[in-house]
C-alpha cells in the first residue's frame, strides 16, 4: 500500500503542475463521491433496461439501475480499483434464457476479474495472466460452443504482453496468442461474429504504436495474426477504438489523427475526420467511435461532443439536446455507450446515449419524458 501511495502521489504532483485532473485526489474508499475519478468505461446491460455500469481510475465499479440518477459502488472482492474495461457476456444470457448476469473486467495493476452475478462481487481469473496484470480491452467471442456456454472463448489485451485467450470463459489458463505480432501493447479489442457457428468470428487488434492485426481466433480456425495496413501510416500513436461493420469494412479511431476507414478489410485506409464536425480546439476528434449493437450500420464518434452518422461514414451531424440546440457541454469525450432498450417512436435511429469525458464528467442523451430528448450531465455519487 505505501508503494501504490507513493506512486499516485508522484503521478498526481507531477500531473497538478500541467493540468488539474480527476482520479487524483480520490481515496480507495469505494464510498466516496466518484466525481473525483475519471470513467474509463460505460457499459450498458443487454437485458435489463435501466441498468449501467462505469468503471473509474481509482473508484472501482459503480452500478445504477435506473438509468443514472442514482448510483453505489460494486466493488465487493474486487482488489485494484483503477479499472479500464468492463465486458458483458451477452451470448451467456441468451443461452440460458436470461440475463447477461457475467461481466469481466480489466484492471490497470492486477488483470482480470469476473462478476456471475451482475455486478455484485469479483473474483480474479488470473491463471496465466501473472506477467501481464494490466488489461486495456477484453472481448467474449460470440460465436463459440454456441451449445455448451462454458467453453466460450475470452480475450484480454494487454499492455507488454499482448493478447491472450481462455477457452473456459476465463476459468482455465489464460494463454497467449501472439505469433506474427509486432507490438504487444494492445489499446483495443473489437470483435465481430454472430450465431452461425460454421462462420469464425473475426478479432481485431489495434495497438499503442498505429498498428493493426486481425484474426478468426474461433475453435482455433486461425492461430496466426495478419498484419494490416497501418491507418496513419506515419503515426506512433495508438489506434484508440475500432468498430466493425461488415466483415470488411472497418472503422479505426486513432490518437491525435482522427477517425479512418477501411471498405476492403484493412487493405488500405482512407482518413474520414474532415467529414466529422469539429472545433480547432479538439485535437481528438474521431478517435472515439462506437457502433450500435442492434445496428453497427450506426456509428457515432466524438465531434462536438457526439456526432451520429446512418450513411456508412459521409454524412454526419450532431447529435444535440432539443431545447438548447447544443450537444454535451465537453468536448473531451474518451467513450460513447449506446443504450438500445429506447428508441425514439418518430425516429428509430435516435437511441439513449452515455459520453465519458476525459476531465471526468458523464453525460446522458435522452427523452426527458415529454417526447424532448436531453443531453444532461449525471451526478455520479452514491
């Protein structure tokens, strides 16, 4: 512990000289007001409307069930608090004829931890991961041992060590499965796949360095990543979020170079930020995409706080609170979670959204009740 204080005091003095930054000053106390931590990740239930999660740099887990108004820290069994991933089992829900209730979850300092019971306590899946404890992105294939739920696939990316695999949902040795990668600092994971089971999912890897990697890791169809074309392919900065479309159209959001798109699997990419809205200020517009998981068809990226686009990537607006006009008062937003249990009845593409925000604010899009849809800032205590 005088270790972990000592390192977060230096973190914090050096970080208060440049800019005044959340998840310093906040305790491990899973109690305090998560205000002071900056939300890594937001995660909406599958199944069951109402229920969100965040995780925060150095809050842990927090959990609402009903929509964000009210929030309390989950955080029971769970030992390192500065959490980057959460991830929703969705095909363990549909199996067994109900909700998604096992969530995993990638820590800075001491690698992956499981819930089976939507939220309420952790336990830690580390067999295998003890050289490479900080986890930046996990994926659950969708499309292995569709009939036995326990032998589906998870992977972890990890900072130095790559990517890894547990074939036991995260219960057996985790292992690597790096052969033909380069860099083994991995920023994101995204995965595509559905319920065929004689299609191989197909996983992509985007790393701190500007690279690309994909895979169809599903029952060992491939075991060897390929190579892809860088976006930037002058850049060392870190491809931040990936979405996938189609099996050949690719979505790449990348540090300080904005969004790029592939229409031939990675092949060539071509640089879509001018298309984007923009403020000169935002020197990361495009590097926040998301898809929506009933429809990957619509992406929305951070341009003027939250851009929509239906058309595969050319036209996009902003998606603006009714009243003012305006989208979320920060532009500095790090990620976008869609929310699919509501839709607009007059338009169905108008769905509730959740925006994280770099200087440590979370805002949600929605209908106000009276038909009038609102961005608003949530207060995140507990």
């Amino acid at each position: 512990m005088r270790i972990w204080i000592q390192k977060k005091l230096r973190t914090c003095l050096l970080l208060s000289l440049v800019t005044l930054l959340p998840g310093c000053w906040g305790g491990e106390n899973a109690d305090e007001n998560i205000l002071v931590y900056r939300v890594q990740h937001v995660v909406v239930d599958p199944d069951t409307a109402g229920t969100v999660f965040v995780a925060t740099d150095g809050g842990g887990i927090f959990k609402s069930t009903d929509g964000g108004t009210t929030w309390r820290a989950v955080n029971a069994g769970l030992i390192d608090f500065h959490v980057n991933w959460l991830e929703y089992d969705r095909i363990q829900g549909s199996r067994l004829g109900g909700a998604s209730r096992w969530i995993y979850v990638g820590t800075e300092n001491n690698g992956v931890y499981l819930s089976t019971d939507g939220g309420e306590s952790w336990f830690s899946i580390n067999d295998g991961l003890t050289s490479s404890p900080t986890i930046n992105s996990i994926v659950v294939d969708p499309n292995t041992c569709l009939l036995a739920p326990a032998c589906t696939d998870v992977y972890a990316g990890t900072v130095g060590g790559g990517v890894f695999i547990s074939r036991e949902r995260g219960f057996g040795t985790w292992t690597s499965l790096n052969t033909n990668l380069v860099s083994t600092d991995i920023r994101t994971l995204a995965m595509f796949g559905g319920p065929d089971v004689l299609i191989p999912s197909l996983l992509l890897a985007g790393t701190e360095n500007g690279e690309m990697y994909r895979i169809r890791p599903t029952n060992q169809t491939e075991t060897t990543w390929t190579a892809l074309t860088k976006p930037v392919s002058t850049s060392e900065e870190d491809v931040y979020t990936i979405a996938i479309i189609f099996p050949n159209i690719f979505y790449a959001g990348v540090t300080r170079n904005g969004l790029w798109q592939s229409t031939n699997a990675g092949l060539s990419w071509s640089d879509i930020t001018d298309l984007l809205p923009a403020s000169a200020s935002d020197v990361n517009v495009g590097r926040v995409i998301a898809a929506n998981p009933a429809d990957p068809a619509i992406l929305y990226a951070n341009a003027l706080g939250v851009s929509k686009n239906i058309d595969g990537g050319t036209v996009w607006t902003v998606v603006v609170d009714d009243d003012t006009g305006d989208g979320p008062s920060s532009l500095d937003i790090i990620r976008i979670a869609v929310d699919t249990h509501v839709v607009d009845p007059n338009d169905s593409t108008k769905k509730v959204l959740y925006a994280s925000t770099y200087s440590g604010k979370l805002f949600k899009y929605s209908d106000d009740g009276n038909g009038i849809w609102k961005w608003r800032e949530l207060s995140l205590t507990p």
